[in-house]
C-alpha cells in the first residue's frame, strides 16, 4: 500500500486513487545489498629453515649527509707535527745533536767557507731526511745524516747554496729586501725535499718547483711559524717571572728553557717535513 501524493488516500501501489483519480507508481524496487570487498591475501609462511622477509630501508639520500669537520691547516699540521714529536723525541734530539756537532766541527777544521759551508748545507740536506722519513713511518737512523755526502754531493751542495744565494740577493734591497726574503723564504722552503724527492732534478728548477709548489700556501705556512714564535715568547716573559719567585721559581724556568732549547728545533724542523708532506698532496706540481 502507498499514499496519494495529492490528497494523501491510501490507495494501492501501482493504481489510481479513488477519490482524486491521481495515478500512483509502483515503488522501485530497493537496492541489492552491497557486498563487502574481499580480504586481502595472507602472506604465505616462509618455509621450513627460511628467514622472515625483512624491512627494506629507503635509499640513502646523500643530499642530507653531512661529512665530518675537516681540521683547517693549522690544526692538521700542529696535531701531526705534536704527535710525531712525542712519539721518538730522544731519537731525533739525538740525531739533531749529532748534526749540530758534525755542524761545529766543520765549521773549526774547515776554517773557510768555501770549505765549510757545503758540508753544512749538505749535513741540513741529510737533517731534513731524516724529519722527513721519520714523519712518514719510516725508521730513522745516523746513517740518513750523511746520505748527501755519498750520493752527488756536488748537485746537493749547490741545490742548497743556490738556494741560500737567492736570500743573500734579496736581503741586500734596502729597507724591503728584509720583508721579500720573508716572503721568498716560504717559496723556496721545499727545495730540501723536492731535491730527496727527485734526484735527477737539477738544483734551478728544484727552486723553481718549490715555488710553483708554494702558491697559495705561504701565508699559510708563515703564520704557522709566528704563532709558534709568538707562544715562545709569551711562555719566556711569564717564566721570567716565575724566576722571581726563590729557589722554585729558578728551577722551573731552568726546566723550562732546557727544553725549549731542545724541543723547539725539532719541532720547527718536523713542522717543515709535515708542510711538505701535505702541501705536495694537495698542489702537486709535476
């Protein structure tokens, strides 16, 4: 049964009303039910002795890395330098006195440069070896002191001299020449090594490689140096203070210049071959 739409008689479905005549539809029939969607599959167990699937991780996004703090070049050449010298330093003060000796007495017997002067250089030659060899994991022993002696003694000596002649000329420019040999002296601190490094190079183009290598890193190089001098002097003034103070205060400082008279050597030199070491890895110049 449904109801008139215009005077509201229950008529039957399908039919006309009695009182208005009004047709009145049939009733559409309702909706089929809607069928829930079916549940997903179940993964299968893995098989006998097998291991369950694992959980893939995203692909490594580089873009959100971040590497490690690189030490400038100031810290790298000061750490490298600090630790190599605590590690072997009765041997190399050994072999530092053992060059300051040989030093004097070519100095007292050969009583004039031209004599004098090439085994000094040379004996500089053999000390910055062994700086070098020690620094780089090598063993270091007396014998690397007088290599230059016993292999073109000649061609080292004059690599040396010529570099040590450079300096000479241009300290003589008055007022400035103290200055440019500053600067010079930085351009020109690789020739021991690159003369170890290749024998067969002639002592001019040892100098001009030096240079070539140096680009970029002398006032790097330079500034090292000051703050090294600068932290002496600073440590001398206080412990001249400290000598003040009786009896303890003498004793310290007495320590103290001992070992800056023995350490400081060694360490300008090491700082030298760990210049070298780095500054021909990062400007290698063929």
């Amino acid at each position: 049964m449904s109801y008139c739409a215009k005077c509201g008689n229950q008529v039957a479905e399908g039919g006309f009303c009695s009182q208005c005549g009004t047709p009145v539809a049939a009733a559409a029939p309702p909706p089929p039910p809607m069928e829930a969607p079916p549940p997903p599959p179940m993964a299968s167990p893995p098989p006998m002795g097998g291991s369950a699937p694992q959980y893939q991780q995203p692909p490594y996004n580089h873009q959100y890395a971040y590497a490690p703090a690189q030490p400038g070049f100031l810290g790298d050449v000061y750490s490298k330098a600090f630790k190599f010298l605590f590690q072997k330093p009765i041997r190399l003060w050994a072999l530092s006195l053992l060059c300051g000796l040989m030093t004097v007495l070519a100095v007292m017997f050969g009583i004039f440069p031209i004599i004098w002067l090439p085994i000094v250089l040379v004996l500089q030659l053999g000390m910055a070896n062994i700086f070098l060899s020690g620094f780089r994991g090598m063993e270091i022993c007396a014998t690397q002191l007088f290599e230059g002696f016993s292999k073109k003694f000649a061609r080292n000596a004059g690599g040396m001299a010529w570099r040590s002649l450079w300096l000479f000329i241009w300290a003589l420019i008055p007022i400035a020449g103290w200055f440019i040999v500053i600067v010079k002296n930085q351009a020109y601190r690789f020739v021991p090594y690159i003369m170890l490094a290749e024998p067969d190079l002639k002592a001019t183009e040892a100098l001009k490689k030096s240079m070539a290598m140096t680009k970029g890193y002398k006032g790097k190089m330079f500034l090292a140096d000051f703050l090294i001098g600068l932290c002496v002097v600073v440590a001398s003034l206080i412990f001249m203070l400290i000598a003040l103070i009786p009896v303890l205060g003498i004793i310290l400082t007495v320590i103290f210049y001992i070992l800056l008279i023995v350490l400081l050597p060694l360490l300008m030199g090491l700082l030298e071959a760990v210049y070298y070491d780095k500054v021909s890895k990062e400007n290698p110049v063929n």
